[in-house]
C-alpha cells in the first residue's frame, strides 16, 4: 500500500480519562507550559484513496527523536515513489515482509507464505519444496534458512519465467551469453532507436561488465565475463529498465513561464467526500488534495447563521454537513506547501452576501496565510491589459484567491438563470464581471424557486465581493466570459472564465482553435456538470488538448478521469504545474487539435507485445490485458486486446501474440499508454497510465496500480516497447541523398532525427 504522509501536531481528548494515558502525560511533562509536547507529537495518515483513511499517532520523548523520525519516514516516502516502477523494489518488500512476521519463536510461519500467494497452494508447495524450504502448512522456517537467496530460489519455481528464456536463447544458445551478446542485446532492444549517438554514446564496456557483475547470480560467470537467463532476468527487474524515465519524475521543466501556459492540478467541490447531494464534508479532504499535489482547490463558501455567523463551506442546496471556512483556512494552512512549493490558487464560489461575513472571510485569509497570501500585485507585474502574469517560480510560497472582484458597494442578491443562461457558469451579476462597472439591481432568489440540477449547479449565483475581500484578489479575477473576440480585445491575461463541462465541450468542438488562443493569453477552469450527483468526472483529454489550465474533477472518485489526471500530474516533481507544448504556447502559431499533421513536431509510432503477468490475482482464473492511447482526435482510436490467457493461470500468464501498433501519434507530448488488466469475467485486476514522453523504449515489467491509482505489490506484466519517430511512407526505407527537399519544418527535423545528423536542406517553395 503506497501511503501519502503529512504531519501535524495534536493533542487528544482523552487524556485525562486512563490511568495509563496519566502516565503518558506524567511521562511527557505534557501538564508544565514548557514542555512543548506539541513539537514531539506527529500524525501519519494512510489509505488506499483520500477518503477512507488510517491515523496512527505517535509520541516522542524528545523534540530530535520525532524530527528523526519524520525524516526517515519522508525519506522511505520519497525512495518508494522513486522507485515504484522498479520490479525488484516490490519483491525485497515482500522478502523483508515476511521475514518480520515471525512467531514467538523468532521463525517465520509457512502459512505466511501460503497467505502471500493465495492462487495456487499446490504451486506454493512445490516450489516451497524446489526452494528446500518446510512445505507444511503448520511448519515454520528459521530466520538463517529464509535468506534472500532462498527466497528467489522459492520466486524462480513458483513463477518459472519461460519467456525470458525465449528472448535469452535468441541472443544466445549456450546456457550463459557472452560480453559481446549482451551488448548486443542492450543496444538493439534497450536503447531509444530515437537517440543522437554522438549526444547520447552508447554504454560503455566498463558500464555493461559492470551490470553484468551486479545481477548475475553466479560469482564464477561473472568472473568470466558472462551471464546466465537469472542474470539477464534480474537485470529486467532492476531499475535500469523502469518503463518511466526517472529524469522525467524530477522537477525537470522551466517553471519561468507565465501561469497560463501550465497545466495546473484543481479539485472541483474539495470538501466532499461522497456524492453531490448528500454526504460528508470535511477539512481534511483539503489537506489530502494539498499533499497529492493539487494546486487549485474549491471553497464554497455560504453565510453562517447567528449567533456566530461564522461562514460555513458546503454544497448549496443540497443536504451535504457544512464546516466552517475557518477550519478548511487552517488545514490549507497547514498542508499548503509540503508536497510543492508552487503557487496554490484558491477558487471561491462565493455566496456570503453579508459584509461583516466578508470581512470575517478576508481577516482569516490574512492572519492564517500570513505573509504567504498575496495580496498585491508584483511590482513587475502590474494589473493591467497586455501585460502577462508572473511565473510559478516567481510566486513560489504563494497563496492567490481567486473570487469575484466588486466596486466596493453592496453585492447583489442572487437572481433567477435564465433559461437561455442554463450552461452559463458565471454569476448572474453583471457588477462582479467588471470592476469598473457598477452593480446593476437584481431580484433574490428563494430556494423554492432555484432549478433543479442546473448543469452549472450553484457557480452561476454568486454574489460579487466588498471591499475586504477584493482587496485580497489580484491576479486571477473571474469574470463572465462573452466572447473569444472580446476577450482578445480586452487582453487581459488575469482575467480567467469558468466553463461547466457541456459548454467547455460544445466550444471545442466548435472554436478549437479560438480556445487554443484564448488559453495561451488567460486562463480557463473547467468544472462537471451539476447533473454528476454520484461526483463521477469527466474526461480531462479534450480540455487539456486545447491548453485548459484548471481542469476540475472530484477528487473523491477515483474513476479514470481521475486516473488519468493523476497520472499526468505525478510528472515534473509533482509540483502541481505541468509546462504545456510550445505550440500550445507559441504566438506565433496557430493549433488544431483535430488536424492530422503538427509543423515542427515529430509524430511518434508506438509499438507494444504484452509478453506476460506476474501474480495477476489472488485466484486461479484467465486473464487477459487491453491497451489503447489516449490523446488528441487524429491519434489511433483501436483498443487491442489479448486472448484471455489459454489456462486459468494468474501467476505468470503468457500471451504469444503480436506487438500491438499505434502508428502516428501526432503530438506525443499530450499522449498517454493505457494498460488494463482483466479477469475473464470482466473483473478489474489492475492498470498502468504513463505519458507517452516519459516512456523508455525496451523490455520492461510494468507494476500494476489499483482503480485508485495506488501501487500494487505484487501484480505485474512484462513487455516489449518501442517508441520511434513516425516515418510516412514516401520515406520508409529511402536513402538520404545529398540534397532533401522537404515541404515543411517537420518533415525537415524527422529526417535531421533519423540521420542523426545536420542535412544540407532544401525547402520546397509551391509557385
């Protein structure tokens, strides 16, 4: 189980309750003002999705010994998350696992082992017996005879591996392959066919004696320089063939850039942990998203009722529980900056029409944040129409509201939507659109008399804000959005406009190229529609492929969408920010996202063969895997399937069948390898989502991953994949000339990449 980690103090209370919980407080010296019990007290908090989760609380005895530990935990936290896609990682775990689990005698109990490995006994048995190891149910193994070799002895018999041995007999057909061999097979089928040999050499023979050396097994091979089919499997295993690119996982792009020209993880409705209509509030929801990375969150925020008139923050209209906009404050507070120190954008649907409420909201926004809420502009940086916002970078540490902007006078009450403004999601106030424009009269609007299910829900009745809180927004101001014309005109790039997702979807199916445009000034946020009562999500890939930056979903659910939007943003650090394509950001360009070719971008050809599955399910059953790309409306739609497996067999499956090709993906960069793994009763058994550029060419074992995105231990397939320049066919197999005539940049670079080389190039001119 993959755990997210955050700390906070508390203090329970009960600690007056138990004799023992006394001895706790005497121990602690909790009861004297300076004993600062607070600083050695931290939470974890686990689980297998944001919503049902685990604390375990823990206590120190001195301040050092609870920051140890936090940073030794951090530490595992950071190295598991590194190392996730390393096969080998997932199996020392389990070794290290049962290792611990001994019984009173200090042996290690077989039914253990039983338990691990549920789909087959009789296969257990016997491999347990293969290993030399106690075969009994009721036996149990000592610590000195478990020992790491055992252990593999034991994996080798229970999942045999005869498809490695098919690729190690290809390039060898002794029972050990040579230096030679061996790197032959490394540069024919683990290196990116893509890449300049002159930037990037191939390895070295220091380099390969050197893998060599460290996974085979056998001290006497090594020695004479070769490895046996154990030796080339643990290599497959190790972490030099991960199908992610490490660098990639690393903050590794510009963060300069002007905000709008990121992606930037939001939650839409962050408080909830169910449904829509009715279910549970809670401030840690917000804690969660903040830790997961998430840099948008959503405060609905309402008017409290007397005698504290404390504003609340809930789903109007509906029967979700409220919590108070004080505490949701206090938990961003406290998580804001521990996952990524980029900005966080805080989107207030806001309905408090109660200027002492809004001074309440304002002041707690100020003392709580403190000097980490922006409440001016950078002086670089002024309000003004055709200058941009800052960068990331420049406002790391960085709290902005974004909230409707008043003229200072009393906002209106909320009026009636029009049937003609149904999928509009902006405020019916024409005051909060413009700061210059004063707030016209409107009628208030009973709760009788609101639609029902509205597709923008409640965005749409927002009241424009007074003084104290427009004194805290800046730099992302929403405003009603009219046209893709105007806002050109106007140029303002603070300006930012919602969209529910039906109007999002009926515009880019018609301006595509007009919302490119608008997305590479300002920005736009994009949220489900009202109707998503049981908070399902919509699909992020249309929206993000005409560079909408605040694509919205509910957090709580972890269906694909939201899958696929996790995937995405577990790039670049996990800062929350995802650079977008130059030509989602160029001026000088103009983007389709539903044409068939991209000037000055190589499409790329992606190849898969599912080889095989390593302990697919806890049961005996068939299985089989489905793999498609996700991306822009000109990239291939198929979705290939295998066979499910010829016998029911989840330990280690085979499919014998042929690679699987998605021939010209046009933008790569905003395309995604989708693997399911399925029962043959259509049950779910694990994924993978991975960005088609962090993709490393070659043989990998991918680690399967829950429906909610969390690592599985053991689940795992093994395959082939090639990633190459796409080549159309008028080139394929053509010698370079002299002299290239080529009819565009494009078609000039894919041949510059295949030759690895500069070519004295001609650019066809049409007369």
């Amino acid at each position: 189980m993959k755990f997210n980690f955050f700390f906070f103090f508390f203090i329970a209370t009960f600690l007056n309750k138990s004799k023992t919980v006394k001895k706790v407080r005497n121990v602690f010296n909790m009861d004297f003002p300076d004993s600062n019990h607070l600083a050695k007290a931290f939470t974890i908090v686990s689980g297998p999705d944001m919503v049902n989760l685990t604390y375990h609380n823990f206590f120190a005895s001195k301040e050092k010994v609870t920051q140890n530990w936090a940073n030794d935990i951090l530490a595992i936290a950071y190295n598991a998350a590194r190392n996730n896609a390393c096969r080998q990682v997932f199996l020392d775990k389990i070794y290290v696992r049962l290792s611990l689990q001994t019984n009173k005698d200090g042996k290690i109990p077989v039914k253990n082992i039983y338990k691990m490995f549920p789909a087959d006994k009789k296969r257990v048995e016997s491999a347990l017996a293969a290993a030399h190891l106690p075969k009994g149910k009721y036996d149990s193994i000592k610590a000195d005879v478990f020992t790491e070799a055992a252990f593999k002895l034991f994996l080798t018999n229970l999942c045999p591996r005869p498809e490695i041995l098919e690729i190690f007999t290809s390039y060898s057909n002794k029972p050990t392959m040579t230096k030679e061999n061996f790197t032959k097979f490394l540069n024919e089928k683990q290196r990116d066919s893509r890449l300049n040999e002159e930037l990037f050499p191939r390895l070295r023979q220091d380099q390969i004696k050197a893998l060599m050396e460290k996974y085979e097994p056998c001290s006497n091979n090594s020695n004479r320089g070769v490895i046996s089919p154990e030796g080339l499997l643990f290599y497959l295993m190790g972490p030099e063939t991960t199908i992610v690119m490490q660098d990639t996982l690393a903050k590794c792009q510009d963060m300069t850039q002007p905000i709008p020209h990121y992606f930037v993880k939001s939650s839409h409705n962050t408080y909830l942990t169910a449904g829509q209509f009715s279910g549970v509030s809670s401030p840690e929801m917000y804690r969660q998203c903040l830790l997961s990375g998430c840099r948008c969150l959503e405060l609905d925020c309402w008017k409290g009722k007397p005698p504290d008139e404390e504003p609340i923050i809930t789903h109007g209209f509906t029967m979700t529980t409220e919590i108070l906009f004080k505490d949701v404050i206090e938990a961003i507070a406290e998580s804001a900056f521990k996952t990524s120190q980029y900005p966080i954008i805080l989107s207030f649907e806001n309905h408090v029409d109660s200027v002492k409420q809004q001074e309440k909201m304002a002041n707690y926004c100020k003392t709580i944040f403190g000097d980490a809420l922006l409440t001016e502009p950078l002086e670089k940086y002024p309000l003004k129409p055709g200058q941009q916002i800052p960068s990331p970078s420049e406002l790391m540490g960085k709290i902005l509201i974004k909230n409707k902007k008043g003229s200072h006078e009393k906002p209106a009450q909320v009026k009636k939507p029009t049937a003609a403004a149904a999928d509009q999601p902006t405020t019916a106030s024409a005051a909060s659109q413009d700061p210059n424009t004063p707030p016209q009269e409107e009628t208030t609007l009973s709760i009788a008399q609101l639609p029902i299910n509205p597709p923008q829900g409640t965005a749409g009745q927002e009241v424009t804000a007074y003084e104290a809180m427009s004194s805290i927004v800046n730099y992302i101001q929403p405003n009603k959005f009219i046209s893709f014309e105007n806002a050109k005109k106007k140029n303002k790039s603070y300006v930012i406009s919602s969209f529910v997702e039906t109007k999002g979807e009926a515009m880019i199916a018609k301006t595509a190229v007009e919302f490119v445009e608008y997305n590479k000034r300002q920005m736009s946020r994009i949220y489900p529609k009202g109707t998503r009562m049981d908070s399902s999500n919509y699909s992020p890939q249309p929206f993000w492929n005409v560079g909408c930056q605040m694509v919205a979903l509910n957090y709580q659910t972890m269906d694909f969408p939201m899958q696929l939007n996790m995937a995405q943003f577990e790039f670049n650090g996990r800062t929350g920010y995802l650079l977008k394509h130059d030509v989602m950001r160029r001026s000088d360009k103009k983007f389709d996202p539903f044409c068939d070719r991209i000037d000055t971008v190589v499409a790329s050809t992606l190849t898969i063969k599912i080889y095989s599955g390593q302990f697919l399910s806890e049961k005996s059953v068939k299985t089989g895997v489905e793999v498609e790309v996700i991306g822009l409306p000109g990239d291939p739609k198929k979705k290939y399937r295998t066979k499910w497996s010829t016998t029911p067999n989840a330990i280690n499956p085979v499919w014998n069948e042929e690679p699987f090709v998605f021939e010209k993906i046009l933008l790569p960069e905003m395309a995604s390898l989708r693997i399911v793994v399925h029962e043959e009763n259509g049950k779910f058994l694990g994924h993978r989502i991975i960005p088609l550029h962090a993709i490393q060419s070659g043989f990998h074992h991918i680690c399967l991953r829950s429906e909610s995105n969390m690592p599985l231990t053991l689940p795992a397939l093994f395959v082939y994949i090639e990633v190459k320049d796409y080549i159309p066919a008028a080139f394929a197999g053509a010698c370079l000339p002299l002299f290239v005539f080529v009819e565009n940049d494009t078609e000039s670079m894919l041949l510059e990449r295949q030759s690895g080389t500069m070519l004295p190039v001609c650019l066809k001119i049409q007369i």
